[in-house]
C-alpha cells in the first residue's frame, strides 16, 4: 500500500501552516529543535494550540530577540540593524541550509523550495535568480519556516504527495514592493511553472504565501486522491490572518486501499533470483491468493537475462500478495496496476464413466460452451484402473459435451 500526504488547501497555505500542521499530525520536536537550534540567528518559536472560529489547531510562531514578529516592522527595522543583512541573496540562503542540522535530503528540499521561490521572484521582478533580494522571504521567518517544514516532511518519510487545489483569495495586498494585486506575481509565477491548481473565492485578502506553494511546488504534488484511501493522521496548522471564518492548513496522512471487487496485475523485474528461489516464489504467491503467476524471459540493464514475475489478483489479496513478493523474492520493487478482466461462467459437474467418475469444467459465454475435464480427477481415475490417461479424457469430455453429467 502506498502512503501520501495529502494537503488540503481550502484556506490556501502559508509556511507557518505547514510546520503546524505537521507537527500536529505528530512531527519530530526534537529534530526540528535540532535544525533551528543551529541557524545563525537569534530567534525564538512557540508551538501552540489554539482555535480559530472553533477549530481546535497547531500554531507555529516565530519571535525575533530585539524586535516584534510582525513582518513589515520585522523589516523596516532591519535599517538600523546592518549586520542582520536586510538584503540576502539565494547564495547566503544556501550557506545557511548548507550548514544547519539537517539530514541531507531536508536540505535538499530545503533549498528547492528557496530556488523556486527566486525564480518566481526574479520572473516578476525581470532579473536573475541569483540576484533577487529577498525581502519577506529572506527574513528570518522564511528561513525558519522553510528549514522545519524540510525537516518535517522528510522525518515522515512519506515520497509522494496529493494536492487537490489551493483556495486564494481576491483584492490586493501591502508588501515591500506597494499594494500588489492576489494572487502577488511571485505565487501566480509558481503555480503556472509547476501547475499547480488555485481556486478563486470571494475572501479578501492573501491565502496563498509564496513560500507555501514553493513548498507544494517542490514536492510534485499529483492532483486527485486514490479511488478508495484510509486516514492514517490528520493534522491541523492555524493560519495568522482573520478571514472571517476559520483560516488552517488540514494536512493527512492517507493510504491507499484497493478496490477488493477489482482485479489488480502486479509485475516486478527480478534479475538476481536463482530459478529454485523463483520456483519457491510462485508457490507462495499461489499460497498467498494469487489467480495465476507466471514469468516470462526478459533482458535488463547491461543485458542481463532476467524475468518478469507477473501476478493476477484480486484487490481483497492485493497486501498479502505485495507481501509475499518481497518476502520470497529479491526483488525491491513492484508495479501494480488495475484491470479489466472477462470470464466466462464456470461450473463443476461429475461424469460417470464405466471405469469411474471423472470431475468436468463447463465454461459458457452466450452460446459458446465448453468441457474441459479436470486434470486432477482424470489423473486420479488413470491411476486407480490402469486405464490410458487421454482415452478416459476423451470419454467425460464427450460425455459432459452430450449433457449427461451430474451438477455439484
């Protein structure tokens, strides 16, 4: 089964969003404290639960030591106070992520979300991304944000991401650069590099931050949930502006559950497998449920004769099926994908021959019948009376053919 985390971005999505909805839904304070802890600032954050319009959530506040936590006076007093580099470019932003405390997959991610962010400040502003100035952005909070949200997603471990639409709002908003229209062209810049999906509606007022859809546009979100999922985790980070109803960020852990009444193919490409191992494998995927296994002769990477293990099930047996796969063979990855499937009606009747009674399969499809004796039972009567095993064959399939058999 296949695990995603869901955004739900009915109230847009914010970078403090983000890192409280994670942390909602259970993220690691200690390694998030780890990461901040090493950042060359001087900042304090506060974890806590609040409501906003009668939804119980996770706040994410960051502080600054001298001045208050509000942006644009964050900013302004920014003149007085040289040595905090008001201005700072991608390549400081790098420096800093390079040498905080996070794994090297966190700063990966980390500084794809800071790159996309420039590129889309520096489209809108018509200068190169190593150029741009990060103002909001560059500001502590940003940082801050960008840094725990990496840290976050990357301790839950989960690779692939759902991200149905964002919800923004309409009217204009103050900012470094003068009132700017909303969507603010940094984030409209984004949506339209990495399709992301927005949703107009009538709250005045920004709902999408471009450090929140950086962060969406980073993971590559897929834009529709699984048929069937379950609910792992849910969690819910509170959002600063007052829209006249309750503002958060919903974020879910989900898994994928297949549709039981479907017929699903798993196939892997095994190259490393001794044909006993393969062999034992087939008997266990038959023993876990499978319809029908087969391989068939393929060639691999640097032309190794290999097989192509392919599986028929149903989705009630898909888990145990994906199971016995890694459990029986060497193989460290799977496909699976759902199909269609025809069948003919089949029944079991019972023919009595002279010698004994043989088990018959009637399949039938609008006029098209046919009688296929079983293997086993015509096996089983050749060796009790010593009769040729294709004559007493020939004899029930004929019989069953004429209609003189018994149903089961």
């Amino acid at each position: 089964m296949t695990k995603y985390l869901f955004f739900d971005g009915n109230s847009g999505i914010s970078g403090d969003m983000t890192v409280a909805a994670l942390l909602d839904m259970g993220g690691n304070q200690t390694k998030l404290a780890a990461a901040l802890a090493s950042l060359p600032e001087e900042f304090h954050y506060h974890i806590t639960q609040k409501n906003s319009y009668s939804i119980a959530g996770t706040d994410f506040s960051v502080h600054h030591h001298e001045h208050p936590a509000h942006e644009e006076e964050y900013n302004t007093a920014h003149h007085h106070h040289p040595h905090h580099h008001h201005h700072r470019h991608l390549a400081d932003v790098v420096a800093i992520i390079d040498a905080a405390a996070m794994s090297p997959a966190a700063k990966t991610l980390a500084k794809n979300i800071f790159s996309i962010i420039a590129a889309a400040e520096a489209k809108a502003h018509g200068v190169e991304a190593s150029q741009v100035h990060f103002h909001e952005v560059g500001a502590i909070d940003s940082i801050v944000d960008i840094v725990a949200a990496a840290v976050l997603l990357d301790d839950f471990g989960v690779e692939k991401f759902i991200l149905t639409g964002l919800t923004e709002g309409q009217g204009t908003v103050m900012c470094q650069h003068g009132q700017l229209p909303i969507p603010v062209p940094a984030v409209l810049n984004i949506a339209q590099a990495h399709g992301i999906i927005l949703r107009p509606s009538a709250v005045n007022g920004e709902m999408v931050t471009p450090t929140g859809i950086a962060l969406l546009a980073a993971l590559s979100p897929q834009s529709s949930l699984p048929e069937h999922y379950k609910v792992l985790k849910t969690g819910i980070g509170l959002g600063k502006r007052d829209f006249g109803r309750a503002n958060f960020l919903r974020i879910m852990l989900v898994e994928d559950v297949p549709d039981a009444d479907k017929m699903y193919v798993v196939e892997s490409n095994i190259d490393d497998s001794t044909p006993e191992e393969l062999g034992w494998a087939m008997e266990r995927l038959f023993a876990a449920g499978a319809l029908d296994v087969h391989f068939e002769p393929c060639y691999m990477k640097k032309c190794r004769p290999a097989y192509m293990l392919r599986i028929i099930t149903t989705g009630a047996e898909l888990s145990r099926i994906e199971e016995a796969v890694f459990r029986h063979t060497s193989t460290i990855g799977l496909r699976k994908y759902p199909v269609e499937r025809s069948c003919m009606d089949r029944k079991i009747v019972t023919v009595n021959l002279p010698q004994g009674q043989v088990k018959v399969k009637i399949s039938t499809y609008h006029d098209i019948v046919r009688c296929q004796p079983e293997y086993e039972s015509v096996k089983e009567l050749a060796l009790r009376t010593g009769e040729n095993f294709r004559t007493l064959f020939a004899a029930a399939q004929h019989q069953a053919e004429t209609g003189d058999y018994n149903e089961q």
